[in-house]
C-alpha cells in the first residue's frame, strides 16, 4: 500500500483536565486502542503523533512522532509531523485519523481514496452550510510537506485555512460518524451510545 496512517494524539486535553484523551476507557477498550484497532486493517502502516514523553506510549508497539514545530500548534503539526514519517517510509499519501474518536468509519481510507485531489477532508451533513468539514480525518498527498512546514512556519494553525488554498475535496459521511470525546459529559455519553 503506497498510503500510511497518523493519529493523532498530540492536543493538551485542556477540556479532560490535561494528560492523554487516547487513553481514557470506553467499555473494555481504551480509546486509542479502538483508533488503532480501527484504521490498521484500513492503511500499509500506522505512525502515532504526540508530544512530550514519548516512551509513556511504548505498550502501543507504534512508531511515535513529535511535532516539528514548536509550542503545540494544533492539529496541523501532527499532519507534519505524518507526513514527514510517511515520507521516510515511502509512502505516497497519508490518511490523519483522531485518538478521541473511537468509531470513525472502517472504510474510511477507501472512500477518500475515492477523490484524487492533493487534499481530502470527510465530512458529515450540516443542515445550514450542507457539509461540515471534519478536519482531523483527511487524506493528504506526502510531497506537500513541504509546503505544509513553510505554511505552519508563517503562522497558519488552521487546517482548513491551508486545505482551502491547496483546493481539498469533501466526502460525506454518516451524521454521527466522527463523534469525538471533548469533555467527561461526551465520555459519559459515549459509553451510553457507542458500542
């Protein structure tokens, strides 16, 4: 497979009290492992983006990255910091995935495997604007690391902010396919609904 996958789970988790989302339970299962347990089968190889101490995931057994840039500047530096990994590797495209977000479609690296443009976001129906972007769950084309490093070191944080310029394309998705753990209520929901 000439595509890789990046979770990503380098965020403070201001909203959880700070350490690792990825690591909360969900039923039986740790949320990080459900993201594994999900996009493995779906891609050639998997990297997993965090920060600071990267040995606390060792019990993973995953290659871990750090972001490039410096003072945690969101998402897009894990996409980066993806990229520059999936470069080393060889591999043409890389699919960012989420770790709060435990049930993310299992055929979600074919269906935006379906669009051939540089960059490809999911996205779920939005009855105002018709679809919202779901920016973590993309598929970007590795040669634009390059690019993407200059864009991050002008200042650009926000993914769809650099995604627009590079023309990305939108897939839709179910409703509820990208619900994400923010807060203990979304946890509390989640072992409710999620199975």
């Amino acid at each position: 497979m000439t595509e890789c996958a990046v979770i990503l789970a380098g965020g403070q988790a201001n909203r959880m009290g700070g350490g690792d989302k990825g690591r909360l339970m969900l039923g039986d299962q740790s949320l990080i492992h459900r993201v594994i347990d999900r996009i493995t089968p779906q891609v050639g190889a998997v990297v997993l983006n965090a920060n600071g101490d990267l040995s606390r995931f060792d019990d993973l057994r995953l290659p871990v990255v750090a972001d490039s840039i410096a003072d945690f500047p969101g998402p897009l530096a894990g996409v980066l910091a993806g990229m520059d990994w999936a470069a080393e590797q060889g591999h043409e495209w890389l699919i960012s995935v989420a770790a709060d977000t435990p049930c993310f479609p299992l055929d979600l690296a074919a269906r935006l495997a379906e669009c051939h443009t540089p960059v490809v976001l999911a996205a779920t129906p939005d009855p105002e604007r018709g679809r919202l972007p779901q920016p973590t769950f993309g598929r970007w084309q590795v040669a634009l690391r390059h690019d993407l490093r200059a864009a991050l070191n002008d200042g650009v944080r926000k993914i769809r902010q650099w995604t627009l310029a590079k023309g990305e394309s939108l897939v839709l998705f179910g409703p509820d396919d990208f619900f994400n753990i923010n807060t203990p209520e979304d946890l509390a929901w989640a072992e409710q609904h999620l199975k």
